[in-house]
C-alpha cells in the first residue's frame, strides 16, 4: 500500500484496553506490514507507546497538555458520570481538536498524508471537526446507540437520563453545524445499531466493519484445540474488565453463590479494578463466598491470558456494553462464554460457542446466569465443543491480520475513487 496514512486519536494507549486500544494496533499493524503510518495522540500516553511502539516512536506526534485540558478535567470530575462524559468529555474533544489540527496541517503541508482515519471516538454521535483538510477521511468504525435494558434504570439517575436524551438531540443538531462527518469520506460501523444511531442516514458511503478485533500472538492457545477443564475439582470462570456498576459483577456474584448451594465447586478470577472493587470485596467476603473470589486488579494482556488459559469459562454479564472485546480474547483462548443478550456481545456470542442469557428481567438474572454456568460446570464435553467452535470464529471473523487486510482495502477503494 503506497498511501500514508494518518492516524488521529487523542487517546491511544496498551494499558487499559477498549476503545483505545484500537488506535494503537492499528499504527502498530500497518505499521509491521511496511505501510507509511503516523499517529497523533495525547502526552498523557507518551510514556506507553514509548515501551510499546518503541521502533516506530519517531512517527508519533502528540498534543500538549494544557492549562485547558487540566481545567476541563478537574471540573468535569464534580458531575456525575455521564454528565462528565458527554459535556466535558467534548469539551476535551474540542480543546484536543484546535491543537491536533495544528500537527495535521503542517503533516499535510510536508507531504506526509494522503488519507486520514480516525478511529475513535467510537460513539456515533460524536462530533469530528476533522474536515477541510484536503485529504480524504475515514471515521471509525463506531460503536454505540446503546441504552440500558428495562428494569435498570437505577444505574443512572433521572437527571442524567433526561439529559442524556437532550444530549442526543443536540448532537444531532451539532453535527450538522460541525459537518465532520457528513463530509467524511467513509463512515465506518460496527453494527446495525450503530448505523441506525449515526446523527443522519443519508451518508453515501457507510461500511460494516467490527470494531474490535484479536491479536493472535497474544490470545491463542499453545496447541490448536486443546481440552478445556483445567480441574476435576473446581470449575473456574474468569471475568476481565473494568469494575463499574454496569458490568453487573454484583450479579454474577449472586450467581456463584446459586451455583455453590447446589454443591458444585465454582470460583471465579476478576482481572480488572475500578469504582466498584470495594463494593465486591465486600460481597465476597460472606460465608457463602469465602475464598472463591480472586481479586487481580489491572494486569497487562499477557499476563491476562496467562490466567484465563488456566480458566474454564468467561463470564461478562453486562448490561450496557457496546463491544466485548474481552469476548472474543476469551473465545480465541479456547474458552466458552457466557454473556448477555444486549449490546455488542450478543454480536459475538451464539448457542456454538457460549450463552447469551437475557438480562430481563432483572430479579432473576442471577438465577439465569447460575443455570448457564450450572451447565458448563457438569459438561467437559460442551465446553470443549463450544471452546473449538469459538476460537475458530475468532480465526475467521476477528483476526486484526484480517481486520487490518480489510482496513487496507477501505484506504485503497478511496485512492481509487479520488483518482
């Protein structure tokens, strides 16, 4: 491939996975196949991509961190979640686009770019200032429209609720004003949900595309199929993520301890910290879960796979998420999953390689979730068949190898069409 490509992501960094972690492998992969990349992120991540991008390190370009940024920052913490991330997630947006604007124009002006690609932000709403540049864009692949299923709205206050509605209506109106995206070249989506999410529908070119994808060299089995079961005596699931309220760890706890009166051995590793530790610490100190509960905290993605390789079963019960990359490392790993039926990973899992057991309704979620694992927990078998049939859908359908082939295809059909 002979265009350069720029891409443009404020947040770009290995450590805590999700969206942006997407930016990254994408330098980095277009990068290992000779193809002229560059990246503009913020400092905040210089010291990480300084260890993991390390022989391309000259090709990134970051942008400062103001008395702007820091201001935004602080303030934003005093709102609740997601008043802090709509609002003043955007005004660091807007405050990181005034300053990345200056780096593309002068990559422009060296010659340096031929296609910009925005990855993230994935949300579809979001608005893009990165237009009028010269060069063709490319924004996403986005990932997004969700909403939480009936009978958990106490996750979000009514306040918050109302103004995420408003928000949503004046984004649209935002994107129209600040035209990034309607004059993108590409539109990049993940799902059906997320095309029907983007702020018009009369875009002339809108793509399918997975958001999240599989480095093999790092979440693959040793040996091709190997048996699943790694103990007679314990049944071990493992869940990876961040502890927020709407992961529903609460609620997989409860399932274990369903599970355990029933008199199967089960426990269950959390790779992962956040708001909610103390809470599960907590609830995993009563009698009936003593000692099945291991707390890892954030690790790096090797030393999460060392672990779920000794795992028997993913657990991620979610119930407001968009993507799920954690599924599909679990599946590459050979692992079964079980996960909702809501959002990004009811776009992964099917009855071949996990469950999806539906949140609603809610008061007994648990007892669903307790019936699922109940079954992999007494079936080597299906868990064996299932952990095949999982790692081989991640092989055909989520490689990054073969995300990155298709990303590559999406540059060149634009180089095409412009000339």
């Amino acid at each position: 491939m002979k265009q350069k490509i720029l891409i443009v992501a404020p947040n770009a960094s290995s450590r805590f996975g999700g969206e942006a972690f997407l930016p990254l492998k994408y330098f980095q992969l277009l990068r290992q196949r000779g193809c002229s990349a560059k990246l503009i992120t913020h400092i905040r991540n210089q010291k990480d991509l300084e260890e993991t991008l390390k022989p391309f390190f000259d090709d990134i370009f970051f942008i400062e961190d103001t008395a702007y940024h820091k201001a935004i920052w602080r303030i934003g913490k005093r709102f609740p979640k997601r008043i802090e991330q709509v609002v003043f997630g955007t005004l660091l947006q807007v405050v990181n686009d005034v300053f990345q604007a200056r780096i593309i124009r002068q990559l422009i002006a060296q010659k340096e770019v031929d296609i910009i690609h925005q990855p993230t932000p994935v949300s579809p709403l979001a608005v893009s200032t990165i237009y009028g540049f010269g060069v063709p864009v490319v924004i996403g692949p986005m990932n997004g429209g969700m909403t939480y299923p009936h009978g958990y709205e106490d996750h979000e206050s009514a306040a918050s609720r109302m103004f995420v509605r408003l928000a949503r209506i004046f984004a649209k109106g935002l994107n129209r004003a600040i035209p990034g995206k309607r004059r993108a070249d590409v539109l990049l989506v993940a799902n059906e949900r997320t095309r029907r999410a983007l702020p018009f529908q009369d875009h002339p070119n809108v793509i399918s595309i997975v958001e999240n994808g599989v480095d093999l060299s790092t979440w693959e089995k040793p040996s091709l199929y190997p048996s699943i079961g790694n103990s007679d005596t314990e049944f071990r699931l493992a869940f990876m993520g961040r502890l927020v309220d709407w992961k529903a760890v609460d609620i997989t706890l409860d399932a274990i301890t369903q599970v355990k009166k029933s008199g199967i051995q089960v426990s269950l590793d959390i790779l992962g910290d956040g708001p909610e530790r103390k809470n599960l610490e907590k609830l995993s100190s009563t009698p009936a879960l003593a000692g099945t509960i291991r707390f890892h905290g954030f690790l790096p993605q090797t030393e999460c796979s060392k672990i779920l390789l000794t795992a028997d079963a993913l657990i991620l019960n979610s119930v407001f998420e968009c993507g799920g990359a954690v599924v599909l490392e679990a599946m590459s790993l050979g692992l079964p999953v079980i996960g909702p039926d809501w959002g990004g990973p009811a776009d992964y899992i099917d009855a071949s390689c996990g469950f999806l057991v539906s949140p609603v309704p809610r008061a007994d979620f648990a007892q669903r979730l307790a019936d699922a694992i109940t079954i992999l927990a007494t079936d080597p078998d299906l868990r064996r068949r299932m952990g095949q049939s999982g790692a081989q859908k991640v092989r055909d359908q989520y490689d990054w190898e073969k995300k990155i082939d298709r990303i590559i295809q999406v540059y060149e059909d634009i180089s095409i069409e412009k000339n």
